[in-house]
C-alpha cells in the first residue's frame, strides 16, 4: 500500500500543536489506530505499508503509527515527497512497493516444507487496458441505466467524469464539466432525502439498488447535482456522491459504513420504481 497525503489524522497526538484541527482529542466516529492498522496488516494482509510526506506536519503521525504497531513496525514505511520530479518516479516507486511486498508475502507463503513446485497456478488473461480509476459511480450509473430503460417513470442517472490538471510544479487541479440548472440535493449520507416528491424517486432508488446489487458491500449516496431534459428524456447529472462501503477503509471519511446503510433504511421508503426493480422494502 502506497499512501500520499499533506495533512496528518484529527487529534493533537498526531501533529505538533501548531497545526490547526478542529478536532484535537481526535476521530469524531472514535476509529482507534491501533486497530485499523492491525486490520490493514494482518486482516487485509498488507505486508507493506510506505507513506509518502508532502509536508513536515505529518512526521509525528507516522512515528504515532510505528508505536502503537508494536516492536514489528518494520513492514511501516515512509518516503519524502521531493517535488515535480518526484511525481514522475512515484509510478517506479509504487511497482518497488508492490514487488517488495509480493516478495514477502510468497517468502512467508513457501516458507518450511512447502515449495514453488507445490504450487498449482491458475492461468489468467492478462488485461492490457488502463483501468478506471474512477470507475465505481460511473459504472453503477450506466448498468442502472439498462435496468430502468422500461420504466417510464425512471430518469437516467450519469456521474460527471473528473480529470487532473498539472498546470504547473507542484500545483494540481481536480477539473469537472460544469453543471447547469437548479443544483438540488437529492439525498446525504446520513439519512437526508429531498422532499421534491416522485421526481426524485428514480436516485432514492438507484441508492437502494447499489446496496442491493452490490450484496450490502456499497451504497451510493449523497446525490446532488441538477436535473435535466433532452429530446423528452429526463437525467439527472450528478457529481461528487458519496460511498457507503462495509470496509471503512475504503473511499474517503464520507464512508460512514453499516452506520451508513443504516441511516439511509431509517429514511428510506420504497417507491414505484424500487418496486418495479424488484428491491427488497
């Protein structure tokens, strides 16, 4: 695991006392590092662990992590960030990372009596196309598309796709088409449904269906944007959603988990189209 960032975690213990936050005494939702950190290596069977420092502010947050790891903190890793050019090596850097933690992981699998020549592979494919990164609301919006195509009171979904600008050294811009119209949020990730009635009720739906469809691992939320027509078709585009996901530690903290889920079956009342669609009430 590579891991990037310019400020360290909420809480004075952290960061030097001279960094603002809002939240000194720490994590509002009470997430325990110690804890998280042995998910990450011994549940999600993360070997290595390399953080990368933009600033000096997040030093502290990385001997914090070492500590409460205990005597084996070896497989905790930090970097220093060196500027316009050191973007261009993180690629290498994060394939070294990877390999070194592959190494480990087969070093440790074939240790004792067991051998390579043990081992049964499996033959796969191997995918040559960039992934997209972007790709979860993206593609939850266009497969909900097919399954409301015979629904006439359904309206498409579409996610606005976000791209990077690097401008100049050290300066980057997340970059997004802008939106036209009334901008109206439509739901939140805590339980918030908009009272705009059965215009509405196609994204009340499509949240209800990504839980479903993703057997309760996500929920997309947090829906905002505007609502359009073209050729007698109605959309709403969207932007910027947030992901419920039973693993905290995926997305950003927007990601409340089962709480998450919970917030949303507490408000949440089946419509038409959930009907239509099938979805459990």
């Amino acid at each position: 695991m590579y891991h990037i960032a310019d400020a360290p975690c909420h809480g004075t213990r952290f960061h030097d006392v001279k960094v603002d936050d809002d939240y000194a005494k720490g994590d509002l939702h009470g997430c325990d590092i110690a804890k998280l950190l042995r998910n990450l290596h011994e549940d999600c069977k993360i070997s290595s662990y390399t953080f990368l420092h933009i600033k000096v502010t997040t030093h502290k947050m990385l001997q914090e992590f070492k500590r409460v790891s205990g005597p084996d903190s070896s497989w905790i890793q930090q970097d220093e960030f060196q500027g316009r050019t050191d973007v261009e090596d993180i690629p290498m850097k994060v394939m070294t990372a990877c390999k070194t933690s592959i190494s480990h992981s087969l070093s440790t699998m074939f240790s004792g009596r067991m051998k390579f020549s043990d081992v049964k592979f499996v033959p796969r494919d191997v995918q040559t196309a960039m992934p997209d990164w972007d790709s979860i609301r993206a593609q939850e919006g266009e497969e909900f598309g097919h399954c409301i195509r015979n629904i006439r009171e359904a309206n498409k979904v579409v996610f606005t796709v976000v791209s990077t600008l690097h401008v100049q050294p050290n300066t980057y811009y997340n970059m997004e088409k802008v939106l036209k119209g009334l901008w109206t949020k439509f739901n939140s990730n805590a339980g918030y449904v908009s009272d705009k009635g059965t215009y509405t009720d196609t994204l009340q739906a499509f949240s209800h269906w990504t839980h479903e469809r993703s057997r309760g691992m996500i929920m997309v939320t947090d829906l905002q944007g505007v609502q359009t027509s073209s050729e007698g078709t109605g959309a709403f585009l969207l932007c910027d959603p947030a992901i419920h996901s039973r693993d905290v530690l995926h997305f950003t903290r927007t990601n409340l988990g089962e709480q998450g889920f919970q917030l949303f079956d507490n408000s949440h009342k089946c419509n038409t189209i959930c009907q239509k669609l099938g979805l459990k009430g």
